[in-house]
C-alpha cells in the first residue's frame, strides 16, 4: 500500500513531457533564478556528459561547458519546476553514457562526431492536454473576474444612489 502511494506522488511531480536528452547531445537549459523578489531565466549551454534515472522522476542530467578556460559542469533534475526547458542544439554520435573523459581534453580533442537530427521535432514537447487545461483556467478566471467587475459595479451604482438621496435631503433643508 505505501510503495503505490509513494508511486503516486512520485508520478504527480513528474512534468507531462521533457525532452529525450542523451549523452553527448549540446543542450540549453532555461532556469529560473529567484533573487530577492525578483525572477528571472539564465541559459546555461554545453553538452550532456551524463544522464542519471532517466526514465525517474529524480532523472538528471550534467551538463559541462568551457567558460574562460576553466570547465564548467552543472547538474539539473529534469522534472524540477525550476527548469524552465531544455532545448537540444546539437546532436553527437558517441558510444558511452558517461563521458568522463572529456573533462581530460580541450580544443580539438574535446570534439564529438555530429550527428543529423530533426532539432523541431525533437524540441517540440508541447502537451496539448495541459495547454487546453491552461486555457479552460484561464477563461474560467476570466469569467470570474467579470463577475466580480459586475458585482462591484453593482455595489458602487448603489453607493451613488445612497449619496444621491443623502444630498436630496441636504438641498431640502
């Protein structure tokens, strides 16, 4: 009982969609980054140098990337809502999950075979179910707002004619 509702959980963290990275595969990964009250996305590129639990709610990927000479590697939990996307920009043929031994090379050496892909389809992860439940939220929210706009109208026609009244009495007397 407890092992399929840990499964259940697991599975409501899960994004609907993610985009299948593998290992030496260029890649942009989107991240939000809070500061203080503010809110931003930074991109950080470089090639998939490993993959962990892919098919998990806890997969992994790392990322490595040279920044003024100096190896860069990152990790990103790919279900994480921090992650904004990830986008793949080149596709490499190699024959290993865990590329270790590029953080031995530079320059030439460092290169991977290219391989061709279609970079649209394999980027396109758009989940046509949550976009519809996006925007059926949406429209219920804006019909809310309406009725409240309504309402308030409602409210403030009747504090004029309250004012209205109480000034007729004024000019009365």
């Amino acid at each position: 009982m407890s092992f399929e509702l840990i499964n259940k959980v697991n599975e409501a963290q899960k994004k609907a969609k993610v985009v299948d990275v593998r290992s030496g595969d260029t890649v942009r990964v989107h991240q939000k980054i809070k500061e203080g009250a503010k809110e931003r996305i930074q991109i950080f590129e470089g090639v998939v140098i490993r993959i962990d639990r892919n098919k998990s709610h806890t997969s992994r990927i790392t990322v490595r990337k040279i920044t003024s000479g100096i190896g860069v590697e990152k990790s990103f939990m790919v279900h994480s809502p921090l992650v904004e996307k990830i986008q793949i920009v080149r596709r490499a043929k190699v024959r290993r999950n865990f590329l270790s031994y590029l953080r031995d090379r530079s320059g030439k050496s460092a290169r991977l075979r290219n391989q061709n892909f279609d970079r649209e389809g394999v980027n396109d992860v758009r989940d046509l179910e949550a976009e519809a439940e996006a925007a059926r939220l949406k429209e219920a929210a804006k019909e809310e707002a309406a009725a409240k706009a309504a309402e308030k109208a409602k409210e403030e026609a009747k504090l004029e004619a309250l004012q209205a009244e109480v000034e007729a009495r004024h000019t009365d007397t």
